[in-house]
C-alpha cells in the first residue's frame, strides 16, 4: 500500500484485497480463510520513536567501526522503501546517505 494514500483510500485498498484473499487466496476449508494476523505481528520493535532512533544511532556507530561494508546498489538509495525505513528509523532528510547509516535503519548489526 503506497505511503502516499490517505487514510480512506488505504482503508479501500486493504478492503479489496482482502475480498481477493478470501475469495480467490484460499479455499473453503483453510483455516487461515477468516483467521487474521495478530496485529502485534504487523507493529515494529520498541515500545517509543525514541527507542527506535536511539537503537538506528547504535547499530549505525558499531557499523563505522567495521573495517568494509557491503556495497548498497545505487538504485536502493533512490527507492521510496529506503525512504519510509529512513523516516521510520528517525534519519533527517538531509543527512548523508552513507552505508553504515542505510544498513543500521534497514536492521544490520556490526
């Protein structure tokens, strides 16, 4: 679902996939037909923005210390999923993008 849309439109746009999923996705008798994910499943780690951004700000100081890095492809820097992990993960938009700072909001630990 596209970060852009508001919330009625989110909201339509889970309601038919849904339909999909109980229509076409499974049969009569599969179990997980009308038995939804918890929604704890669906919620990230920790239980405050702050938590979230202090553990970033770690993972990425552990990832300076590290002799090389994995080499992040061009095309991923540009990408609305790095985006929406940087915003998540507390990252001010005009901060480099380097790649210990990509690596530690998408979750790598040194």
């Amino acid at each position: 679902i596209h970060p852009s849309l508001n919330d009625e439109s989110r909201r339509a746009v889970v309601l038919k996939l849904q339909a999909q999923m109980v229509a076409d996705g499974h049969g009569q008798l599969c179990p997980w037909r009308d038995n939804p994910v918890p929604l704890s499943l669906t919620q990230l780690g920790g239980s405050s923005s702050h938590e979230v951004i202090w553990d970033c700000a770690h993972r990425m100081k552990a990832l300076y210390k590290c002799e090389t890095l994995p080499e992040v492809a061009a095309e991923f820097t540009r990408s609305e999923e790095l985006k929406a992990v940087l915003e998540a993960a507390g990252c001010p938009k005009t901060h480099k993008l380097d790649p210990a700072l990509i690596l530690a909001a998408c979750g790598w630990e040194a």
